[in-house]
C-alpha cells in the first residue's frame, strides 16, 4: 500500500515494519504509531484537506477479517470505524 499527498508526503506499509512516512523535500522515512500486530494495511487514504487524517483498511492475518481505522494526528494512534472489530 502506497499513497501520495498533494504537498509531497509519501505513506507506505511495509511488511513487520508497518506504517512509514516520509514528506519532501528529504524524504527520510519514519514509522507511524498504531498497532498494526496481525495485520496487514491493505489500502490507505489520506484527507485532501488535513494531511493529519488518515484511513486505512487492514486485514487479519489470522482470519482475514477487514477493518476500517482513522487516524486524526498523523498516525500516531488510531481507532476503528468498523462496528465489528474487536
């Protein structure tokens, strides 16, 4: 899962790593907060219009089972928008 920003940010999940971003014009990446333990992003959006909220969907690697979360600070924390995770 790759996604872009307007202004240059660059958020990425890599596999035993998780949540990484990095932004112009340096571009050094930097592990975002949540735990992510199980599973695995497998699609991210970032709000057009506050860069310090963001989306993803996650999958369980145990069961498969999806979840939405949101973001509010950047990804330092997250919290689920599904009304059946755990």
């Amino acid at each position: 899962m790759v996604s872009v920003t307007p202004a240059g940010a660059v958020y990425a999940f890599v596999a035993g790593v998780g949540l990484v971003r990095a932004a112009e014009p340096d571009l050094a990446w930097r592990t975002l907060g949540g735990d992510f333990t199980g599973h695995y992003v497998i699609h991210g959006a970032v709000d057009p219009s506050d860069e310090q909220t963001l989306y993803v969907v996650t999958v369980a690697a145990a069961n498969r089972t999806q979840d939405v979360r949101m973001s509010r600070d950047g990804g330092a924390t997250w919290r689920s928008l599904s009304t059946t995770a755990p």
